[in-house]
C-alpha cells in the first residue's frame, strides 16, 4: 500500500514561506537602519556644513584683526615715548637711540608674527575639535534608531565647538623695552653699562628679544 507525502510537503512548504518571512524582515530592518543612518549623517553634515576653508579663514582672519591693532598702537605710544626720552638726552640721532628704536621695532615685527602664528594654531585648534566632535556623532550614529535625536546632538554638537566670542587681552608688550630708555641717565647712555642686556626679556614672553623660545604674548 502505498502513501502520499503531502504532509511533509506542505510543513516544507509552510518552513520555507516562515524562512522567507524573517528573511523580509531582516532585510527590511536592514534597510531602515541604512536609511537612519543615511538621515543621521546627513543631519550631522548639514549641522557642520558652516566649517568650511571660508568660515576658518574668516576666523584666522577675526584673530589677527583682534590683536594687531592693539600691537600697532603699543608700538605708537611706545616709540614715541622713546623718541622723546632719547630727544631729551640728545642722542636720537647717535647709534644709541638709532639701535634703541631697532630694537622696538623688532619687537613689533616678532609681536605681529607671533600673532599669525597663535592664529594658525588656533585655526588648526578648532579645526581639530570640528573633527572630534563629527567622528564621536558618526561612532553614535552607526548604532541609532532615531536620525532626530542624532541632529538634536549634532546641533548641541555644532554648537559647543565654536570658538569663544571674546579674546583676551594683550599686556604690555614693550614695557621691558622701553623702561631702560625711559629711566637710564646719560652717565648710563654713555657708560660701560648696556642699555639692553642680553638677558633682558620682551613683555610677551620669558624669551629674549631675538632668540628661540617662546613667548606669552597672549595671556
């Protein structure tokens, strides 16, 4: 006697329908992740969007304009102090107060490049920061659900790497400079003693007037 098997295949049929089901679903699941993703990191570049080479040349640019003028006029008021102390004593035109008034405008030019070079760096600060803050919403957006939630955090994101809106201001950059010209008598113009010694240190900094270390223009 001889029987059918429709009863194994019908449960092959219905494992096969049931397999093909979670298939669907795992494939659909996969594809709505995708799409999150897609949508979180588009939010993340559309919040990051306003770091671009114009925003950080706009901000080099906002750096130098803050603290060149305030080195420009030091070096007005100090060069004319000095002008005047070294008139008094009657040697504006000797070498004395020709190296005197050399040696605060070399501290002006070292005052201005040291300011493009702190720009640069804060520059490249910001720029880091910028970076940080994109990778850690990328890391977070692989694993999320909700691409709201990822701009929520990439507007708080945004927001918290952007560079503070007032700078410090500087000290008095050629006080250390200009105290000997002001205060040495002409015993000392004339005498063994220097007008500036080696050591003597610039204001914006604990390194020499021309040498190699650093300095603290901005404090």
């Amino acid at each position: 006697m001889c029987f059918g098997d429709g009863g194994a295949g019908a449960a092959l049929e219905a494992s096969r329908a049931e397999n093909a089901r979670v298939a669907a679903e795992v494939k659909a699941a996969e594809a709505a992740r995708q799409a999150n993703i897609r949508g979180g990191q588009a939010a993340i570049d559309a919040n990051f969007a306003q770091f671009d080479p114009t925003y950080y040349d706009t901000y080099k640019t906002s750096f130098t304009d803050a603290y060149n003028p305030q080195i420009d006029t030091q070096f007005a008021e100090a060069r004319g102090k000095a002008i005047a102390a070294l008139s008094d004593r009657g040697v504006l035109d000797s070498s004395i107060g020709g190296n005197s008034l050399g040696k605060l405008t070399n501290m002006y030019g070292n005052a201005r490049t040291e300011i493009a070079g702190k720009a640069g760096d804060a520059v490249n600060a910001l720029k880091s920061r910028v970076n940080a803050s994109k990778s850690d919403l990328y890391a977070l957006n692989t694993g999320a659900t909700d691409p709201d939630q990822i701009a929520n955090l990439a507007r708080g994101g945004a927001q918290s790497v952007l560079p503070q809106q007032s700078l410090s201001a500087l000290g008095d950059i050629f006080a250390g400079a200009l105290a000997p010209i002001m205060t040495a008598g002409k015993a000392n113009i004339y005498g063994s003693t220097p007008m500036f010694g080696t050591t003597r240190s610039s204001n914006f900094g604990v390194a020499p007037i021309a040498g190699s270390g650093s300095s603290t223009l901005i404090p």
